[in-house]
C-alpha cells in the first residue's frame, strides 16, 4: 500500500484517517493541520464552550496518544503551504512530504467583513476556532452590547448563549426574515418569537452599514435603515466559505468547492475531497453539505474508496441546532419545497416539507420522535399523506408501514 496525506485536520480528516486504520491500512498516514490542536467538534462552539458548559480536552475528537498509537502522523499548527502534483508531494511543516493519494478535507472559512465596512476594527469576531471562541469569551460578560451580524444558525446560536449569559443583544438580519436561505417562513417565525422571548432584538431587512471605532476599537454601527447603535463587539454570522485556495492553486476543478465525482475523486484520480469544502453529484444535481454528518460520512467513503471499494457516496443530509431549551433536528434538503405541513404538538413541533405529493425534508423542534420518523422516511423514498403527518394524535411510527 502506498502513502496517504489528508491536508485538513478536522471532523473529516480525522475520521478519514481513522477509518483507513479500521479498514487494515497499512501505508503511511499523515494528517495535516493548520491549528495547534488535534482534531477537534466544532459545533459545541458556539454553544456549550462558549458557555463554559464544556471543557477544552472534552472537544477533542479523540485522545492525542490515539494517533501515535494508530500510526497516524499529526502535523499541526503548521498548515500545508503547496502541492506538486507531478511529484506528488505537499509542502507542510517546513519539508516535502509525498504521497500515492491526497485528500482534501479543508473545510470552510467564514465570510469576513470587509475593512471598509469596518471589518478590521478590534473587537469584530467570527466563531470558527477553538482559538476565536477563548478570545472572545472574557468579552461575555453581563451588560456587553453585541451586535451579531447574520440571521443563520451561527448568529442564532451565537445570539442565544450572549443573552442567556445577561448580554444586550441585537441581531441584523439583511434578508427579509432570519433563516431565510435554509428554512421556512414557520420554522423562521418559531425562532423569531423563541429570541424575542429571551430579549433578543431581532432586526430582519436591515444590513449594516459601516461599524465605527474609536482608537481602532469597535464601538458602534450604522444600519442600513438610517438607524445606530452602540456596540462593544460584534460577532459576524454571515455564513461559512468552502476552503480551497490551496486545491485551486494545485490546478483541480472548481465548483461551489473542490468538484468530486461519485466516489469522492478530483479532477485528478490520485487526489480526493471531502466534507466541507467538497461538491458532489446528488439526486441529478451538484451539492455542497455543511454538515457534521456529511463530514464523517463522505470523508469514510473517500476511505473506503481509496481501499478499492469503489463504491458511490450517498449523502444522507441531516443538521442540528441548539438554542435556548430547544434542540433543531433537520432531516432532508427542502430545496423546492412548495408546501409545508406544520406537527403542533404544543412543546414538540415539526415542519414538513413537500414538493406536490413528495417528502423532501422535516424541521423538528424538540420532536425528536418526528425527527427520527421523517429521517427514515426520506431516506427510503416515502411519501406520507400531509392530512396524516399534520395530525397530532396519529401515530408516526404507522406512517412508516404504510
């Protein structure tokens, strides 16, 4: 067996590596990473360690003696700089290190504000890294003024641990209503009105302007509505960027990330992608996942395949999101949903998403029965009556044998 190099040491670098190992690899591995930390979650950011509900060592993906004991080369700290695919070799760690295969688990960078908005002011932060949340927790304090820049799940998130720790929060939404690019008009207002019952002030249809500073520092902004505020940071929510400068500048094919076939393979047969930073072929179409779930499971694939399988990767999209007391479970993409059926089960709540008499996709609120219904549902290609799911009293479980 030849050699493996996987530049990304996150959720699908490390499950990669991992993987080949399980599989009875026997080649070299190298896992390449551009933080200082092993492998680490990083949903929990933005939620239980950003609250001090977790700690440091409990993020960790694995312990840090598990990669010696696998035979697994962990490069951290140091990120991959260049790739020579002629030579088959990566630059990393100050020295040339070859490969048979190369994966790309690279993931996504948020989108930055741009410095002439202000986005260059000290005290304007994003949540991505271990590193980015200890910067900004001592800003967390009770009273703090903080403007989350980004109705999505990370600004909602981001937005629900500041106000559960007695912040003062306002978040800006430019598009007409939060999760506008992913979720329902029902599932957005059930959020709206969950944040404005925990005093959040919620600001759809307003962009920022500009932030204004004062000795470099942030200290407030200008809306798009004409309106101001006073702020002593900001966090910026605008969503995540797949990573793939370095695989663009390697020569691969570009679209909306690192474009894969069906097995996870680049434009080059001995590289590879997965996770984050990869588009694949899905249902007809081409897709990105941002998901957890997506990570690990492509990126065991991508394994699987470089061991000979040869099999093709059917994504399984599923999400999660926690807020407050409420816990978000996604099943199914709800792209060109033209319908959707709303589950009130008073503290358990789900919407469902359908194109004509088709399932796409379910939105549940601390349903986790629905959740696990719908999931299995999807995934087998059924289709349950609307007038069945939106009855409360009717069993799930039934819709399933029908």
């Amino acid at each position: 067996m030849g050699d493996v190099v996987v530049i990304g040491a996150g959720q699908a670098g490390a499950s990669l590596t991992a993987r080949l190992r399980a599989k009875g690899f026997e080649g070299g591995i190298t896992l390449v990473g551009a933080e200082p930390a092993p492998p680490y979650q990083r949903p929990p950011l933005s939620k239980a360690y950003l609250l001090g509900d977790m700690a440091r060592e409990r993020l960790f993906l694995r312990p840090e003696a598990f990669y010696d004991e696998q035979g697994i080369e962990l490069v951290t700290g140091d990120p991959a700089i260049a790739v020579d695919r002629k030579a088959r070799t990566v630059i990393a760690a100050g020295r040339e290190i070859s490969y048979d295969d190369l994966v790309f688990c690279t993931g996504a960078t948020p989108r930055q504000l741009p410095a002439s908005v202000g986005g260059d002011l000290e005290g304007v932060v994003t949540v991505r890294t271990i590193a980015d949340v200890d910067a900004m927790r001592a800003r967390f304090a009770p009273g703090a003024r903080v403007l989350i820049v980004g109705g999505g799940y990370i600004g909602l998130e981001a937005a629900a641990v500041a106000a559960k720790l007695g912040l003062e929060v306002t978040l800006v939404e430019m598009a007409e209503r939060i999760l506008q690019r992913v979720a329902s008009p029902e599932t957005s207002e059930y959020f709206r009105e969950l944040h404005a019952g925990h005093g959040v002030t919620l600001r759809e249809g307003v962009g920022l302007g500009r932030l204004t500073g004062t000795g470099g520092r942030v200290t407030g902004a200008e809306l798009t509505d004409g309106s101001s505020l006073e702020v002593d940071f900001v966090i910026v929510g605008a969503g995540i960027l797949p990573e793939i400068a370095l695989a663009e500048t390697a020569g691969l094919d570009i679209e909306n990330g690192i474009r894969t076939d069906d097995r996870g393979r680049t434009s080059d047969p001995q590289v590879w992608a997965a996770g984050d930073c990869a588009s694949f072929p899905w249902q007809g179409e081409r897709i990105r996942l941002e998901s957890v779930g997506n990570a690990i499971d492509m990126a065991e694939a991508v394994a699987d395949n470089i061991m000979g399988a040869d099999k093709p990767y059917t994504a399984k999209p599923w999400f999660w999101s926690d807020q407050y007391d409420v816990k978000l479970q996604i099943a199914g993409l709800n792209t060109g949903y033209d319908r959707v059926v709303v589950r009130d089960g008073g503290a358990a709540r789900s919407h469902w998403y359908y194109a004509g008499d088709r399932l796409l996709a379910l939105d549940a609120m601390n349903d986790p029965r629905a959740y696990m219904v719908g999931k299995r549902l999807i995934e087998a290609g059924k289709s349950p009556a609307p007038e069945a799911v939106a009855d409360p009293d009717g069993d799930l479980k039934a819709l399933l044998k029908a």
